[in-house]
C-alpha cells in the first residue's frame, strides 16, 4: 500500500473535536473468479461480513479520516448489517494485468467536514492523476478551505486466475431491524 500522509493543519486555530473516525483500509484479493477475488480483499480489508452501501463522497464535519491495515472490529455491527463506506477497486481477471484502486480526500481543518473521490484503473500513475485532479476540481467547485490532498492507493498485477485491488473507507454500521422477538 503506498499513501501520503501530509496533515491539514489549522488556519484558524486548533482542529475540531473529532466525533467520527472514518476508517481506511486497502487491500489485494485474489481468488478463481473476479467476484470472489472481490470478496477476498473485503475480507482482507475487515468488511466482507457487512453489506456495503456505496456513499456519495461527503465527509460529514467533526470527522477523522485514520488510514489502516484493517477496518477494526470497534466500527461495530454483525453479520449481514448495512455498512456505509466510500471505495474504489479495480477487478481482472487478464493474467499480466494490473489493477489499481485509490480514495483520496481532503478536509477542513477547522471543522474536519471534506471530501473524498474514488478511482479505479490499470495504471498507477492514471489512478493517482485521477484523484489529483479530481481533488483539484472539486476544491474549486466548493467555498471551503480545504488542507492539502491526501491519499491511499493499492495495486498488484494479475498472476492468475483473479486479482481485485480495494480501498475502502467505513462510515458507519446499521443492522437491520429487529423483529419482536429480537432476531434480525
């Protein structure tokens, strides 16, 4: 896994009180077809168990985006709950191939609220091009100060029969709705 590990540092005083860790985690996985090699890097990443539920690229003010190894288990629910996360990743199935996944962000100082994009690719240098000017786009289309760019970008080649590169960020975990007698 290569990121860049620059820290916004605050304009207009001390960094908000964080309220929210968003975890982000990459991982590479690798099995007999694309959809499993899928599941393989979910699994790798901490969150195979848990139904994503794709969001749309805000990150909510009071937020902390913390880059990890593993989604920990502290982000909470149980088997099949709803999993509110940003990611990328990029499938193939093409022996030779590379794939390359990447989130980056960018945040407020002051209040920790940001935003992130998501691309997937076979380049790393498309991939990482990709989020850089997407990053760059979007500062302009929003009247915030945003610190510097950040990012967390993975990638391997294909060495048969499946690889999927994956990053991806937790938001936050819903289970589903209790029945009267307490099941799920």
């Amino acid at each position: 896994m290569s990121t860049s590990t620059d820290h916004p540092v605050a304009a207009d005083g001390p960094a908000p009180e964080t309220t929210r860790k968003l975890f982000i985690a990459a991982a590479i996985g690798r099995a007999r077809t694309e959809l499993a090699a899928f599941d393989h890097a979910l699994t790798l990443a901490g969150v195979a168990d848990h139904n994503l539920i794709r969001l749309g690229s805000v990150i909510p003010a009071g937020s902390e985006v913390v880059e990890t190894h593993l989604i920990p288990g502290s982000v909470g629910g149980v088997w099949g709950d709803r999993l509110y996360a940003v990611y990328a990743e990029q499938r193939t199935s093409r022996l030779g191939h590379q794939v390359w996944a990447g989130v980056g962000w960018m945040t407020e100082a002051v209040t920790g609220r940001g935003l992130f994009v998501e691309h997937g690719g076979t380049d790393e240098r498309a991939v990482r091009d990709q989020i850089s000017v997407s990053l760059d786009d979007l500062r302009g289309h929003h009247d915030v100060r945003f610190g510097p760019p950040r990012s967390c970008v993975i990638g391997a080649t294909c060495t048969g029969p499946s690889t999927c590169a994956l990053v991806v960020c937790a938001f936050a975990v819903q289970p589903w709705v209790r029945s009267p007698n307490g099941d799920r």
